[in-house]
C-alpha cells in the first residue's frame, strides 16, 4: 500500500482551518499533513485541534526546500495563488490550489504549461461540485427529468454588511465577488453546460462600504444545436444584501417540467461545526430545503413533489487527487484547463459590465 501523499498547507485561515485541514484529517491513509505555514508558528500550530501534529514553519521558503514535502496546498490571499503555486511547481512539487486559481486567464495556462512540462498535478479545489443540492441538480438533468432545459437560474446570495475577509474586498488582482463566490456558480455552470458562446453581466457595488463589487449578475448564452433544441439562457447571481432565509438558490426550466429550491448545502456549516465527515448525517441536507420538482402531466396538469437532496462529498475532491498523484492514468475530477476556463469567464464578465456590451467567448482563449 503506498505511503500517505506528504503535505504542506499554505494558509490557515477559513480555507485552511474550515476545509482543507479537516479534509486531510479525515484520509490519513492517503495523506499526512507535514507541515504547516503560519505567520507565527507555534508548536502543533493550528492543526492540533484536528489530531494532527505537523511541523510548523514561518515562511514559505522552508516549504519548497523541503525535500520530504510532495502535495502543497495553497489557501493564501487570491494575488497570491499565481506565485505560489508556479514556485512550488518549478520546486517539484504537485499542487491544490484554493478558488479562484488565479486573478488572470494568461497565469493560469502558464501554470498549466508548467505543470505538464513538470509532469505534476496542478489540481483546483472547486469542492461545490460536490455540493448535495448541485449532485441532485446533475442527476436530474442527465437522468432527462426535466425535458430539454431553457434556463437556468443558479444563486448564493448572503446578507452582510460587508466583505468577509479584508483582501477579499480590497481592490487588489482576484478580489470581489465574482471572484469569491463567481468562481463557484460558474464553475458548476461550465460541469453542466459546456463553455457558452457569449457573456453578458451586470457588476455593482451597492452597499458601497467597499472597493469592490458586492453584487453580480452573469448571463450565459448557449445556441441550440443537434443535442439541444432550444438555446439556453444561464442565469448567475449573487447578491450581498438579500435578507431572506433560507436563501434562494436553483429555478431550473425545461420542456417536461420545473425545480426550484432554498437554501445551501450543509457541508461548511458543519465543518465550522466539527460535524465529523464520516458522520452519517455529515453532507445530509435537512428535509425542509429539499427542492419542489414540477412535472407536467399529460392531462396538463402539474405533479409537485420534494425531492430528497443527494448526499454532499467534499472528501472525494481528495480522494480524487489522491488518486492521480498516486496514478498519473487516473483522470482529474477537475481539469486544470476547466478551471482556467472559469477565470476566462470572469474576465470576460468584468469587461462585458464595464464596456455594457455582451462579449463573444472565444473557442479557443488567447494568452
């Protein structure tokens, strides 16, 4: 049986401590968190809270000359996931980098150039793909339940007064909105969809106590062609001063039928929680936000029913990359190149709203 992958984590912040720390703890057959980068390291460091006892370093210098250190995760400030993660792979080592990957579409690829002139897995963690409620989405749609779909509406709107976290609001490369939780909807958008022909988007500031855009709308436009009858209109929001509970999320047409639904997925809540991953109730989204399908039948009546939501597996992001550092023939779960794909869109997304025109997506980017 191989040795567990050896493993540093850059960054213990929410995206260390919430995701990548317990995640990792969770799979220790297939990875061993070595070491850990903490501005003011402390013995055990943040880690100890999860039964794990890594070295705990100031820089991340020590990291890349650590011979020993083979998968580094980097969950540090946006700017920073291009530099990063290009030195860690030039040091030889396989890398998870944190959404957005990077600010620019033209840094992307070149980590990708990187990576495979390395022969190392550059790996995204775009873990909402396994999301309970968005499972339940890809099942419906795969399995024809709702017809041919026409739109699809998608949203992770919050109430806040401001921005999470200070670099997420300061206008610096990769911070805002679209970056933030853009990243995600898109990305799910892309898994569903394909990359789309044009980009339309609307990006404002309303509460105006930031730098930065705190509230976005994104359409994307597909045509129809011989597997799809009807064009399809792709409709992203978020929104940060949406006092609602629980929150919007799916509206979802086709030619057979509906489904909407509330509310998230349970899974960083629990985490936040301490919910073990392994619980049986961990990933279970409770009954009361289970979405409302609407099949139309043939009287011309419409048959609602609640539909239990599939079980959220943010582990299997792991278990995936595991998988293929282990096994370069194991296929990634999430291409390099569909990530890369995300921050291209953003990018578009940003010119369409500041030039108020819908831009052409190209089919193959330019760098």
């Amino acid at each position: 049986m191989p040795l567990p992958i050896r493993t540093a984590v850059v960054g213990v912040g929410l995206a260390g401590t919430v995701f990548h720390l317990p995640l990792l703890a969770a799979l220790p057959d297939l990875f061993a968190v070595h070491t850990l980068v903490e501005r003011n390291p402390q013995e055990g460091g943040k880690a100890q809270k999860f039964g794990l006892s890594p070295k705990v370093v100031g820089s991340y210098e020590e990291v890349l000359a650590d011979s020993e250190v083979e998968l580094v995760v980097i969950g540090t400030p946006n700017a920073t996931h291009y530099p990063f993660a290009k030195a860690a792979l030039e040091a030889g080592k396989h890398v998870l980098v944190e959404k957005p990957i990077t600010p620019t579409y033209r840094e992307a690829a070149s980590l990708q150039s990187l990576a495979t002139s390395k022969r190392l897995v550059l790996y995204a963690f775009q873990n909402r793909r396994w999301d309970s409620d968005f499972l339940t989405v890809r099942k419906l749609i795969q399995d024809g339940t709702l017809g041919y779909l026409t739109e699809f509406e998608s949203h992770f709107d919050r109430y806040r007064k401001s921005l999470r976290v200070n670099w997420h609001a300061a206008d610096v490369p990769g911070s805002g909105l679209v970056y933030d939780l853009g990243s995600h909807l898109i990305d799910q958008a892309l898994v569903l969809f394909g990359k789309p022909e044009r980009v339309t988007a609307f990006l404002q500031n309303l509460g105006n106590l930031e730098d930065v855009e705190d509230n976005f709308t994104i359409f994307l436009h597909y045509a129809s062609n011989s597997r799809k009858p009807h064009p399809v209109t792709v409709i992203l929001r978020a929104h940060f001063l949406s006092a609602r509970s629980p929150q919007f999320r799916y509206s979802i047409k086709g030619t057979k039928g509906s489904y909407t639904k509330d509310g998230v997925d349970t899974q960083e809540d629990q985490l936040k929680g301490g919910v073990p991953i392994f619980d049986p109730a961990f990933g279970v989204e409770p009954e009361d936000i289970h979405g409302l399908l609407e099949i139309l039948q043939p009287d011309s009546t419409v048959l609602k029913t609640r539909v239990p939501s599939e079980k959220g597996t943010y582990v299997s992001l792991y278990r995936n990359l595991a998988a293929s550092i282990r096994d370069p023939s194991v296929p990634l779960d999430i291409k390099w190149e569909e990530a890369a794909t995300v921050i291209q869109i953003i990018e578009l997304a940003k010119q369409s709203s500041s030039e108020g025109k819908t831009m052409d997506v190209p089919n193959k980017a330019h760098v």
